[in-house]
C-alpha cells in the first residue's frame, strides 16, 4: 500500500469544460471553504471577444484553432472513404465557451429512457426538468411552465434574427398544412411545430451564456477555487482501489517548451473525470481501467476490466446544405470572410446587445417526425424498422431537426463572394455508434484510436435523404432563393428532373409542384451524404451509465465500476435531492471520505433528440446534487451563484502566455488534406497558438 502524500485539494476535477464548470461552481458557491481544483488541458476564456461574443463561433472551427481538439476517424467505406474529424472542446468552459449556442433540448422521454431503459433511478425527465430550469433564465418569453426564471445562464432570441429565418417560417406555414407554429419548440414535450429558435445568449448585453463565465469566473474572490489550464491529465492515481489524485503533464499545444515530467496533486475528498466523451474514456485505459485485452496491447497493468469504456460513441449526423441567396438577406458570410466594414458595424452593435455578433444564424427550425403518406414514402422501407421499433411509441422524438442557417458553413476561400444561406438537418437518433480508445499507454497527446461509425446503418441515410428532400422543397420558395450552390449538391443525372439549378433569378411559387426523384436520384443523395456527413460536434456515450453487465462504465451515482466510490448506502433517495436544490442550501463539510466519480456527456446512456449543451448542463447540475451527498456534505440550502457581470475576475492561476506563432499544434499532424476539415476555415486564420482570428477588428 503507497503512502499517499497529503491532499492538496478536498475534490479534483480532471477537465475543466462545461459539465466540470457547473458542478465545480455550485460546489464552490454552496461552500467556499471548500477546496477545489479544475485542471484543464485548454486555456482560459475570462472575458475574451472570441469566446463572449457568440457569432464569433465560427473562427473555433478553424483548423489552426487551440480551442478545439480535433479527433480524427478512422476511414470508412460508408463515408466514400472519408475519415470523419470531429472536434470537442478545449478550454475553459469546454464546448459550451466554443459552441453555437443553439438552445435545444432534450425530449423527456430520452432522460426516461436513461431511467427506465437503462435502469438509472433518478435520471428520468420528472427529476431532471427541475435542474433544467434551474441552470436558465429564460429571457425569451415569460412564464413558460417548463422554463426556468432565475438561473445563471440566460437564453434569449440573441441580438438579431435574421429575414432568412423569417422567410423560412413564412414558406413553412404556406406550404405545410399538417404542422403549426409554435412561440416554444423546446419546451420538452412537442414535436412538429415551427419556431424561432433560441439561443444560450444574455439577450441585455449579447454575451454568450456559459458556465465558465456564470458558475467560476463569478467566484474569482474565492481562493479555494483554483483552475489550472494547459495541464493534460494522464491517469487517475489509486491507493488500492481508492482513488486518491490525478497525474499530469504539461499540454503540449498550450505549452509546447514546457517540462513534460509528470506532476500529482491529491485529493482528500473525491476526484472527478470530466473530460468529456473523448477525454474520460481515455484517462481511464490509461489508468488500468478498460477491456483487458486492449489495456495488454499497451502494457498497462489492469486495475479493473472494463470492457464498455470507449465504446457506445455517439453523435448526430448534419449537413449544411448551401443555397445561393440574393441581395437583400441578412447573412454571416462578409463577417466569415473577415470584411472590415462588416466586422466593424457588428462589434458597435455588440456593445449593446445586438447584431450579428450577438447571434447565431440560427433562428428558426423544427423537431420534426413523419405523419404524412408522402413523409413516409420519402423515408422509404429502409427506415420502417426503425420508426416501429423506436419512435412510433415515443411521440415527443422528433426523426430529424431542420432548419435555415443564414450562412454558407463552408470554405469561403473557395466558394464565390456573395451572400448565402444553408438548409441544416440533423439526424437525432443515428442508429450507428462507435468507438474511441487510447493509441498509447503512456502518451495523453497521441491521437485516439477512434472510429465514428457514420452511416453504418441504411435508416441512417434514409433519414438524411428525407431531411435533404424536405428542406429542399422550403429553400426553393424562399424569397431569397438564387439556386443550389453546386459544389455541395447531389450530383444528379443530366435529364433529372431533381437536378440542380445553379443561378436562378427568384424562387418558384407557393403552390410549385414538389420535385419526384428516381430510384438513381436517391443513390445520389445517399452518395452525397456519404461525402458530406459531418459532425454536430454532440459527442457522448463512451463511459456509459448502464447496468455493468449491459455495457456500463458508471452507475447511477455516477462511480465507476470496481473502483471505491462515495456511494451513499441506505434511503436517500435522488428525487428528495431535486427538490431540495430548487432552495439550494448550503453545505456543511463532515467526514473526509475519498472518490472517484464521473461528469461530463461520456456518461449519456443512449442519444438524445437534440444539440446536446443542455444535457451536459444537467448532468453538471445533477452531479454536484450527487457529489454533495456522497462527500457527507449536509445540505441545508444552496448558496445562490452571483450572475452580476462585475464579478467576472480574479481566478488567475494562469499558465505562462501562449507562443504567439508556432507551427500547426500537434493535433494537425497529418491532417491537411483530410476533407472536412477545411469546414469553415477562416480566410484570416494564421497557423498560430494564439486565439484564432476568425473576424480581424482592425
Ligand atoms: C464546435 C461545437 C459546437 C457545438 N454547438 C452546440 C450548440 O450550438 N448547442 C448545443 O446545445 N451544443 C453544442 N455543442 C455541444 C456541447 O457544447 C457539448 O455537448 C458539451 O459542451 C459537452 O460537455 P462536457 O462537459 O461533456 O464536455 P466538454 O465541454 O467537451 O468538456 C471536456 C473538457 O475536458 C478537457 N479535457 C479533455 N481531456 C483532458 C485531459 N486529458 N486533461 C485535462 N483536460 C482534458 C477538454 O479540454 C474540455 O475542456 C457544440 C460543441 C462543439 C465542440
């Protein structure tokens, strides 16, 4: 038995994005003598343009971006030989500082599938919805019953919606006689209602709404709270099958001259993995917890066999697919392209709330499943099995979400300078999931072992090829419709009648007769989804939380299997917890027990029918309600999180200043000529470590 050296910290968080950020706030804020650490292998986002100016996403996805870890598949015949990259967060904040704000959640049956399904008491929409509004403020309309109206994170319309969402939802109501308009699509239980969408963004002052900046940068009086940035963590250190710390090196991105010699820091209370679905699962194979055999092939000692860590990878399937737009709409693209004068009328705005910098582009859509004859023809036999066995009986799953992007998401280097909108649709459920594993034993920067499994299944691609049909339809009677931007069509046979147009001078009219496509049309489609597919950046499911001999990493108070956890014995039960964190108590510390347990959307059991940043804000809120009782803490009332912008300071135990120009991070090693990744490259972006320039304000 190793002498354990004295804990630096009471509770260590390995990751320190969205997830780690709300449980480590309402921790903090609940006890500030609490001691915590945040170690974060990205850097830190207090304050800064590129990440509290939201319509600022796009430079995130630059591929000389530090913000973003970049996981590259491996090839796949169902990808026309593509190798899929998909990027998570990596700074503070984690996706949710990075992300596209796009507010949309989760059906209640997906939470009371996690509960039911996949036997995790407590997790099911009756307990989690009150968590759910207890992380918003919902500025974007009053008294919604299943909203919140004094949480930390405000979500609003944003500072500007744009005419090409309002023709969007013009033509839906003209030409859709079987679904209405509704003021609320996410209101947890309705599908098949058009609406405006909104967005996790402070509509007063235009500032994204992230747990970085509204649960911990908030607390920077607070000296128990200590984040430490540009630090990789390599494994979790045990005493037994206790957990007692975590190992780490500096992050070679962040800090590509520093000393590599592993460092420890302990825990006296618990230490929590939250490094999100590609993060954890890795930190615990490099820990001796995994398959067996895998851990073999690298030489690591096996501290407990776990077969289902790194499997059950799942996302959603989107495509943005380009229509040319005239004149008159309201797009992104002069700010993408880095024009000057554009980039500068956008920052004024910003000032006070407003503009496209305080937006996303993304204002209108609809969770949408089948209900006509046509619906059904068009998602075809392939498809039949899957709505029988899995959406028939679950009326709030939507198939698929659709909706008008008032931007071309793709290489403006290339495409031709002119205004542009998209037509995005996502598939909710893809059928296929996938994998990631470690490459090395010992190295925590070596590229993963990852194989996405896009489009495996044939209802997969029936899906899309129903959500390209039906936007299609919309996008051609839109008012500022000027033809199919080509590149990034199908390529349908000369004499088609489904080919595409190219120019056109306007729109087709209401009451058009809607485009038939052949058999040879839909293999068309299909190929072009196999070239186009691209990631909604909604990784989850690698370190499920399922029945051990189902495939489980974690239970549902979220330790992992065969290590020592906090799990509480006895009667308490999680339901009396969500009730009594609406008055949130405050804690009293008792006896020093120490744990290891989970946080981050590597968690999720099973998919859900949305983007996926307010599931990891419950799976934040509902942790640090777990954590709180494992650790003995009695709760009596929870300290309230001060919001107050003023506050945001302090809390600057900050790694040395980045290189200001070095070569590609090691990320990128390889990764030039991968198609997909040039997915909104910025014309600005230089190879530097620094933030990633998308919008240059001169
Ligand atoms: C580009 C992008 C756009 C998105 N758009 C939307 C959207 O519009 N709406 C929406 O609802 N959702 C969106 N999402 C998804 C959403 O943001 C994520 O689902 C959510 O942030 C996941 O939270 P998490 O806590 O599980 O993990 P993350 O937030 O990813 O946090 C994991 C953290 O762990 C760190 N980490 C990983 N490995 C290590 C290690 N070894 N050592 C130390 N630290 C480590 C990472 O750097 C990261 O900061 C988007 C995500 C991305 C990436």
């Amino acid at each position: 038995m190793m002498n354990t050296p004295p804990a630096d910290f009471d509770i260590i968080f390995g990751g320190g994005g969205t997830a780690a950020c709300v449980a480590a706030g309402r921790l903090a804020a609940a006890n500030p003598t609490l001691r915590i650490l945040v170690l974060e292998a990205g850097e830190h986002t207090k304050n800064e343009d590129s990440h509290v100016q939201p319509g600022r996403y796009f430079g995130h996805l630059s591929p000389a971006s530090t913000t973003l870890k970049f996981h590259v598949g491996k090839p796949s015949e169902a990808l026309a030989g593509r190798s899929l990259v998909i990027p998570s967060g990596r700074c503070i904040g984690g996706g949710s500082s990075v992300n596209f704000t796009m507010y949309t959640r989760a059906s209640a049956s997906d939470y009371d599938d996690w509960e039911t399904q996949f036997k995790n008491p407590g997790w099911g929409s009756q307990y989690l919805l009150p968590l759910l509004r207890k992380t918003e403020t919902y500025q974007a309309q009053p008294n919604q019953p299943t909203h919140g109206y004094s949480g930390p994170l405000k979500v609003s319309w944003g500072g500007h919606v744009t005419n090409v969402a309002n023709q969007f939802l013009e033509v839906a109501a003209a030409t859709d006689h079987n679904r209405t308009y509704t003021e609320d699509a996410n209101d947890f239980y309705e599908c098949n209602k058009y609406g405006k969408w909104p967005k996790w963004i402070d509509g007063e002052t235009g500032k994204r709404s992230d747990p970085a900046h509204y649960y911990i940068y908030n607390q920077g009086a607070n000296e128990n709270l200590v984040i430490r940035t540009g630090q990789q963590v390599k494994r979790v250190l045990f005493e037994g099958e206790k957990a007692v710390g975590l190992e780490y090196v500096a992050d070679r991105v962040l800090r590509p001259d520093a000393d590599q010699a592993p460092q420890q820091v302990y825990a006296s209370r618990l230490v929590v993995l939250s490094s999100g679905a590609f993060g954890s699962p890795a930190i615990l194979e490099r820990s001796g917890i995994g398959a067996a055999d895998l851990l073999a092939k690298h030489d690591i000692p096996v501290k407990v066999d776990l077969p289902a860590v790194g499997e059950n990878f799942q996302d959603h399937n989107i495509c943005f697919v380009p229509y040319q737009a005239s004149d008159e709409a309201e797009t992104f693209d002069a700010l993408i392209r880095g024009d000057i004068a554009e980039t500068t009328k956008n920052s004024d705005l910003w000032t006070e709330g407003k503009g496209l910098l305080a937006a996303n582009g993304m204002d209108a859509g609809i969770k949408i499943r089948p209900i006509t004859e046509q619906d059904f023809a068009e998602l075809g036999p392939e498809f039949e099995g899957r709505w029988n066995d899995y959406f028939v009986n679950a009326p709030d799953k939507p198939v698929i979400w659709f909706g008008p992007s008032s931007f071309l998401l793709g290489d403006h280097t290339t495409a031709p300078v002119r205004r542009y909108f998209s037509m995005a649709y996502v598939n909710e459920y893809p059928i296929s999931m996938g994998s990631v594993h470690i490459s090395s034993g010992e190295d925590p920067h070596a590229p993963s072992d990852f194989n996405p499994a896009f489009l495996n299944h044939p209802a997969d691609l029936a899906t899309l090829r129903w959500g390209y049909k039906k936007t299609r339809e919309i996008a051609r009677r839109m008012k500022y419709y000027r033809g199919e931007h080509l590149p990034i069509h199908p390529n349908f046979a000369a004499g088609s009648e489904a080919l595409c147009s190219g120019e056109v001078s306007g729109p087709i009219t209401l009451d058009a007769p809607r485009l038939k496509y052949t058999e040879e049309d839909d293999k068309a489609i299909d190929d072009f989804h196999r070239k186009f597919i691209q990631t909604s950046w909604h990784s989850l499911g690698t370190c499920a939380m399922k029945p051990r001999e189902e495939g489980g990493v974690v239970d549902p108070r979220l330790n992992v299997y065969g290590t020592t956890n906090l799990k509480v014995a006895g009667d308490r039960r999680l339901f009396h917890l969500s009730l009594l964190l609406e008055f949130m108590p405050s804690f009293n510390l008792s006896i020093p027990r120490v744990g290891f347990c989970f946080l981050d959307l590597s968690i999720a059991p099973a998919n859900v029918g949305a983007n996926t940043y307010s599931s990891a804000l419950t799976v934040g809120e509902k942790a640090a309600v777990i954590i709180a009782e494992d650790l003995g803490l009695q709760i009596d009332g929870v300290g309230a999180l001060e919001t107050s912008e003023q506050t945001i300071s302090g809390l600057d135990e900050l790694v040395p200043a980045p290189p200001t120009k070095t070569k590609l991070p090691d990320d990128f090693a390889g990764l030039e000529g991968i198609e997909g990744l040039t997915i909104s490259s910025m014309v600005n972006d230089e190879y530097t470590n620094s933030k990633p320039a998308m919008i240059t304000v001169m």
